[in-house]
C-alpha cells in the first residue's frame, strides 16, 4: 500500500510570540495555531468590550490579475466584483455548478485589473487548483497563490481604532467597513483593511511575513493601555458564532447551496452568467428544502456540531455550529432544519442520547452596538 | 504542583481519601486541556460508580469530555455548587469537588497514582 507522507505542520512568522506569550498549540488546516492563550472567555470577552489581536497569517491569499480578471472573476464568484470600487472588499463565494461551496472568501479589489482573494487554510489549496482551473479560457487572467508572502493580523475590537492609529499613517476614522487601504504599519509597509471575523469593529493588517514580529510587538505595547489580549482560535470561533458568521466545513461545504445557507445576498443575480447559477435559479423557482437557522438552548446543554435536531418530536436536521457563548451567557447554535418549519416549532436537540429543549431565534445572536 | 494527599488516574481524576469515603475531581492538567468548562453532567446520590467507567461528562466551551470514576462506590453527596459556577473546576480543580463517594472496593486505590508518578503522566 502507498505511504501518504504527512505533510509537516507549518509555522506562522509569529509562531514563537505565540509559544513565549503561553499560548496552547493545535494542528489546524496544516498549521500549528494558537487555540487560546489566557482563555477563550477571557479573550472573547476582551474583543467585545475592548480589543483582541489574532494572528490569522494560516489564510490563504490568492491573487488573480490581468485585463480580463474582472470579468473572469464575475464568472467565478458568487457576487459582484464590478461593484467594487478599488479600496474596496466584500464577502463572496466559490460555488460549484451545483450552487454549493468550494469556499466562502474575501475579494478585495487592489486595482481596476488586480484582486486579492482571501480563502480559509483548509481549503487554499483545492482553491487555487480550483480558481486556475475555471479562469482558462477567460481571456487575459492569471491566478498566483501568494499565501507565503502575507502575514494577516488581525486587531478586533471597540478599542482597535484608538490602538492602532497611532501606529500608522492611514487616517482609520475615514476607512469604512469592508474597504482598505495601502500604508506603513510600525514602519512595515502593508494593507489595513476594515474587516474582521468577530462581528466587531477592528482591522486586519496584511504585511510582509519577516515584519510581522515588529507590527505584532507595537500592536501588543500599543494596546497594552486598554489591556488587549491576544486571542486564539477557539476565541474567535465563539465570536463569529454568535455574530453568525459561516465556518466552512460546518455550516456550509459543497453539499450545501448558498440558499440552502441564508447567504443569497453574496449571490448577484443580475449579473449574468456565473458557476452555479442555474442551479440556484432552479433552487430558489423550486424552493429548497431546507435552511440554516439559529438556535438557542432552553435547557441547560450545548448543542454540537453534528448533534440530531428533533421538530415535533421527529429527527428532521442537524447542528453545524454550537457554543455556550461568553457574552451573551447562552448556549446558542446554528442548524440545518426543513425549510418549511415554523419560527415557533417545538424543537430539541439530542445531546450524546438525551433530548434537550431549544427554540429558533433569528440571526445574528450579537450585534455590535453602532457608534 | 500536584497535591500530594490525592490519588490520580491516567484519564486525569483525583480521589481525595478519607477512610472509605473520597472526594472525586478533576485535575488542573485536565482543566487546562478542556478550557472554560461550562457545564457538569454528574449522577444523583445513590448512584454506583464503578472503577474506569464513565459517571458523567465534563464541558468546555469547545468541547465535551467523560468523566471516569477513580474508585467504585456509592454516590452520598453531589456538588451543587459547580452546577451554578462550573469555572470553579478551572480556579481551583484540586479542592472542586464533583462527588462524595462510599468507596465499595477500597483496595483499588492501591492502583492509582501517586502525586509524583502522575506528574510523570502529564510531563
């Protein structure tokens, strides 16, 4: 029988603060990450009421340009990339023909003919045999998979503003949500861009890997005032979970369609022509036959990923996500349920054999108070 | 670090002897590999434990994990106040006790380990 060769676990240019600062290490996506440092409710709590800084370099970074990557890209993302300005980012998809996904991402347009594309670790490579595979024949466009020349930071929180102002030139107050810009971070040159997977305000730095330490180093000194924590992992899946936000492999995968998941609104409808179009115009005349909903426990469990979600008494979906949440002090949850369940249907949640009470709630379970 | 009056077991519970009677935790290894624990599934009073076998669970916010008697017996006290403040297993595992057990086979303590032979296990 053929040996498949691990491949070695890979390190971010800050893996070494990560180990100095305490941090508990896992595998992930063929990374070694911080999963948490001082704890995840210590850390989710310090997002939400003051700032947390991630290390999130394990992203992929696909970069796709030339003069037809515009309208290639149309073809290949869920969204409308002819929307975004230059400076400016959005959610998107990588759909299949089928309409489900082969990732949720990120696209930032850099230049009219010029996008960044950042994926989750555990897909980016099928990603960009995926993306150079369906831009042949789209004219005048190349994909270039540029993981290895970003490190990501990001600094999340109501304190990130004040934080990292100081640090750079890049006037934040004028930045707003889901745009960027090009500027020096604590003397690296780099991109800040107004994003974040924690459904708080909070930026996220893209800088050459050998001066991540640096920027990592003045951020932590900067936001040592305020008490910024670093924060793993787990922290920051407790709090894209409760504001909502899509994990790939959980809530959504290529078995599920971006209808299927609640996310109709990254797909462009009037566009024209792009993968997985027709299956979802079919989808949305026909109706799908289920839909991602939001969960909180009325009896004391946690539902988990994976857990059988009972309407009425009958086995009828699944958990894909599923926490005791730090700040809302809830176990809340996302599921996949028949479409046609009604926002009040009695629900449980078998927990490891037991059955526990729980009730839909609408999405997001958090959101930010607006300033 | 580990308190030498316990007992522990390789899945990471302690027993805290008193004659045929003992207090049943978890150890501070095991709370630093769970995290923010956030709920305790343990047995009512009367219940019987039986060495190795699962009497319960133990949850983290990101993950559930068994709890495995260190001792067999009979369940006479069950800790409530961990049902309200389960974080009291991450501030102090040595003294949060889960359960008072009546120890029905007390040589099995002679199997599990001592504070110096477990600190081997999580070296």
């Amino acid at each position: 029988m053929a040996q498949v060769e691990p491949a070695a676990v890979k390190h971010t240019p800050l893996h070494d603060r990560h180990v100095g600062l305490g941090a508990r290490m896992v595998p992930f996506a063929g990374w070694n990450m911080p999963v948490e440092y001082s704890g995840i409710v210590d850390e989710h709590m310090a997002v939400r009421t003051r700032a947390g800084l991630f290390d999130v370099s394990h992203m992929g970074e696909i970069e796709v340009a030339g003069r037809d990557a515009a309208t290639a890209l149309q073809r290949i993302t869920s969204n409308d990339v002819e929307k975004l300005t230059v400076g400016q980012a959005h959610y998107s998809g990588l759909l299949t023909p089928d309409g489900t996904f082969v990732d949720d991402l990120l696209v930032y347009r850099l230049a009219p003919d010029h996008f960044l594309m950042v994926v989750n670790a555990s897909n980016a490579v099928k990603d960009y045999r995926w993306i150079s595979d369906h831009l042949k024949g789209l004219g005048d466009v190349v994909a270039v998979d540029n993981g290895a020349r970003y490190a990501l930071i990001a600094l999340q929180g109501p304190a990130a503003r004040e934080i990292l102002q100081p640090l750079t030139g890049v006037p934040l107050a004028e930045m707003k949500y889901y745009w960027f810009a090009a500027g020096e971070i604590a003397g690296a040159r780099g991109t800040i861009s107004r994003t974040g997977y924690t459904g708080e305000d909070g930026f996220e730095m893209f800088v050459p890997p050998q001066m991540a330490g640096r920027v990592w180093d003045a951020l932590m000194e900067a936001g040592r005032s305020v008490d910024l924590r670093p924060a793993g992992l787990g922290a920051r899946d407790t709090l894209r979970l409760e504001s909502a936000m899509r994990l790939y492999g959980n809530d959504i995968d290529d078995t599920t369609t971006a209808i299927e998941a609640g996310l109709e609104w990254i797909v462009a409808w009037s566009k024209g022509e792009f993968l997985g179009r027709d299956a979802l115009v079919r989808q949305k005349e026909q109706g799908a036959s289920r839909r991602l909903v939001g969960f909180e426990m009325v009896d004391r469990a946690i539902g988990r990923n994976g857990y059988p979600v009972l309407v009425d008494g009958v086995q009828a979906g699944t958990v894909t996500s599923g926490t005791q949440t730090p700040f809302l002090k809830k176990a809340i949850g996302m599921a996949y349920v028949p479409a046609e369940t009604p926002k009040d249907a009695p629900i449980e949640i078998d927990v490891r054999g037991r059955r526990a009470k729980a009730r839909l709630v609408p999405m997001p379970f958090y959101k930010r108070p607006r300033s | 670090m580990y308190p030498p009056e316990l007992k522990y077991t390789k899945d990471h519970e302690w027993v805290r002897l008193d004659g045929e009677r003992g207090e049943v935790g978890v150890t501070d290894y095991a709370q630093k590999q769970l995290g923010d624990v956030v709920f305790l599934e343990l047995p009512e009073v009367g219940a019987t434990l039986t060495q190795g076998q699962s009497f319960g669970t133990i949850e983290s916010v990101k993950a559930v994990s068994e709890l495995y008697a260190p001792v067999s017996g009979e369940v006479v006290e069950v800790n409530g106040a961990l049902k309200d403040k389960p974080e009291l297993v991450n501030e102090a595992p040595h003294t949060s006790w889960m359960l008072r057990v009546k120890l029905s086979k007390p040589d099995e303590v002679n199997g599990l380990l001592d504070s110096a032979q477990y600190d081997e296990v999580v070296r």
